[in-house]
C-alpha cells in the first residue's frame, strides 16, 4: 500500500513537472511590475522607484528563473512528504504487535 502511494506521488510530480517544464507562457499585456509602476504612476505622478533591479533578465531567462522556481518548490514538497510518510510509519504501531 505504501509503495503504491509513493508510486503515486512520484508519478503526479512527474506530470506537474512535464507540465511545468513543457508549456508556452501565456502572452499577457506587459509583466506584472511594469503594470505595477504604470499604476503608481498615474495614482502619484511624482512617483520615482527607491531601487533599481539588481538583475533584469529578458524574457526567455525569466522564464527559465520561474521554471527553476517551480522544480525546486515540487522537489522540496515531495521530500517533505516522503519524510512525512516515514516518520508516519515509524510511530505507527505495528499490525502483528497488537493483541486480538
């Protein structure tokens, strides 16, 4: 039963992760800081950004950037619950060992 869950898990972050890593962005009007600073803009005319980005990737590097993001989270929610599932059965008593 146990193996069977963990074949099921591994297969749904495959799935997650060939989806991830096998679809198109969708193509929406300018990025979500552009409409940011367009906004602040028109509700405060003087408005002038404290920082500058560090790093200002193009287009096809943010896209890598958030596919990284979303295998590193997908990888770090399968370990946790791998590890979950093992302390689980770990601390659960064994069948054999209850009396009837």
């Amino acid at each position: 039963m146990v193996a069977r869950s963990l074949w099921l898990l591994a297969g749904a972050v495959l799935v997650l992760a060939l989806t991830v890593f096998t679809t198109r962005g969708t193509p929406v009007d300018g990025d979500a800081d552009e409409r940011a600073q367009a906004l602040a803009t028109t509700l405060a005319p003087g408005y002038e950004p404290w920082v500058a980005p560090v790093l200002a990737p193009d287009d096809a590097q943010e896209a890598l950037f958030f596919r990284l993001q979303t295998a590193t989270g997908l990888l770090l929610f399968s370990a946790v619950v791998v590890v979950a599932g093992r302390r689980a059965r770990r601390s659960a008593p064994h069948a054999s060992a209850s009396p009837r």
